[in-house]
C-alpha cells in the first residue's frame, strides 16, 4: 500500500472514530458546526475565530467569553493539520533545535529561527491584546452579549479586507534560501509583531501574516509556507494562555469531552480541505468578501444596538 492510500484510510478511519464518538457522547451539533466552520475556515484569509465568534454568539447564544475561548481552542485542530499537512519541514526543524546547525541545509536553518524570532515577535503583541479584549472588552460589554463583540468583527473585517486588496498587487522575488540571517530576523520578528495582532477575532491571522511577508518582497510560495510554520508554536500557546488567564472556564462550562471532540473534528475537516483551499486562496481575492461582509454585519447589528 502506497503513502497516499495509507492517508486516505488513515483520514476514513478517523471520520468514523468521530461518528461513533459523535454517538456515543452525543456533543451538541452546534459546536460540531462551528468545529467544521473553524477547518474550512482557517485557510481562508477571512478570519476563522471571527467566523466562529459571529456564528458562536450570534446564531448559537453562545456568551462571547466562551465563544473567544471555543475558537483558540479549535484552533489548536487546525494547527495539528498544519504540521501533519508540514510534517517534513516539522521534523527536520525540531531536529535543528537539539543537533548542530552544521549538519543541515541553509535553509532549515532559516525557517527554524524565521519561526523562533517570529514567535518572539508575536508575544510581543499578541499577550497584551489578549488581556485587552478578553479579561477587559468582553467583560465590560458584557450586557450587550453578542452585538457589540459582532460590530468589533465587522469593522476588523473590512481592515482585513483593505489590507489584502493592498497587498494582492504585490509580487516579490525573494526567497528565504537567499536572505541574509539578519534580514531574516528583522523580517521575522515584524511578521511576529504583525501576527499577534490577530488574537483579535476579524483580523485575518494569514492574510496579514502573508501580507507582510510579501511586503518584505518575499516570493508568494514561502510567504504562505512561513504563515502558516510560523503559526504553530503561537497556537499552542494561546491555549496555554487561555488555560491560565482564564483558569480554564471554557473546560468547565462546554466539558474537556465536547472541547477534544469539536478540536478533532476541526483537524479532520482542516487536514481534509488545507490543499484545496490554500490553492482557492492564490486565485480568489477574498478581501472584497471581508469587506462586504463586514459592511453587511455592521447594518444589521447596528440597528439593534441603536434601538436596545
């Protein structure tokens, strides 16, 4: 049996592993769409845990606290999709970190501290943020449950769509084979400034992120490479950050059971889509969708906000 047949069996058995859990602990179908929403969703430049939060708060009464939480927490799916989609590139990288650099190719060497000075970056940013939106605004709009959490999302929305029509007329040349190590660490590290701004729900974490790196005058091909490597350690730890900073209430209201079950469903459905949709992504210019439907949300929660 070829590598390729052994994967789709391996992705066949899984689905039914999640059917027979499905089942068997009956985990509420809204948090299984929105584990669905979340794998389609991540590899579109148009803001997965905005989606999630919109559907989450908006449609499902899911309170926004929670709703911010489920979607790190889905996130971690999607991540482990990425290194399984990756799983070379992972594998070699790791392998640099406890052998000498000496013994790899220039460019392993590259990605690996592109992904260390990006994560530096994103800490930077992303953790003051964090605190800022979830312990600060959702407790403080609290009383207006999803609307005002809806109009923050929208008008991101429309930032991330005017960001990737601005960058989708860019088109450089470099490769991260050829980059000197300073530039890449100076590169690196604003891309990981940039990054962690999209702990914020409407900001699209991959449009931004490639955005930069096609800014630096990176070709288009290790743009998205170095989005989505760069994006695992961060992912990991936005959990972590959860967990701690939130005392791991999201656990404690939907239950560890629905959390692991709604993350492997949106793994499956990430792992399942990644290719397709990435290759969707080069061709569409999905930054007149984000402002759209950031100007559609925006008028309809408006009036209710006006009126309450």
């Amino acid at each position: 049996m070829n590598a390729k047949k052994l994967w789709l069996l391996i992705e066949a058995l899984i689905v039914l592993s999640i059917i027979l859990l499905v089942l068997l602990f009956r985990v509420p179908l809204q948090f299984l769409f929105i584990a669905i929403l979340q794998g389609f969703t991540e590899w579109l430049p148009i803001s997965s845990s905005g989606q999630t939060m919109i559907v989450s708060t908006y449609f499902f009464g899911i309170s926004p606290e929670n709703a911010y939480s489920l979607a790190i927490w889905l996130h971690l799916g999607t991540t482990i999709a990425v290194m399984v989609r990756f799983r070379k590139d992972f594998i070699i990288i790791l392998k640099s970190l406890v052998q000498k650099d000496s013994v790899f190719d220039d460019t392993i060497i590259r990605k690996r501290n592109w992904i260390i000075w990006a994560t530096l970056g994103t800490v930077i940013t992303a953790i003051p943020l964090y605190i800022l939106f979830k312990i600060i605004f959702l407790d403080f709009f609290t009383a207006f449950q999803g609307d005002v959490i809806t109009l923050l999302i929208s008008g991101l929305l429309i930032i991330t769509g005017v960001i990737l029509i601005v960058t989708r007329r860019i088109f450089g040349n470099r490769k991260i084979v050829d980059t000197s190590k300073k530039s890449i660490q100076k590169d690196s590290f604003l891309s990981g400034l940039i990054q962690g701004v999209s702990i914020l729900p409407g900001i699209s974490r991959s449009g931004i992120t490639v955005g930069t790196i096609l800014l630096e005058k990176y070709d288009q091909d290790d743009a998205l490479r170095l989005s989505f490597l760069m994006s695992v350690p961060v992912a990991i730890a936005s959990i972590l950050v959860d967990i701690v900073l939130s005392e791991g209430s999201i656990l404690g209201t939907l239950g560890i059971l629905t959390i692991l079950i709604t993350t492997i469903v949106s793994f499956i459905v990430g792992y399942i889509t990644i290719d397709f949709l990435i290759k969707l992504a080069k061709k569409i210019n999905f930054g007149y969708f984000c402002i759209l439907y950031g100007i559609v949300a925006f008028l309809i929660i408006v009036p209710f906000l006006v009126f309450a």
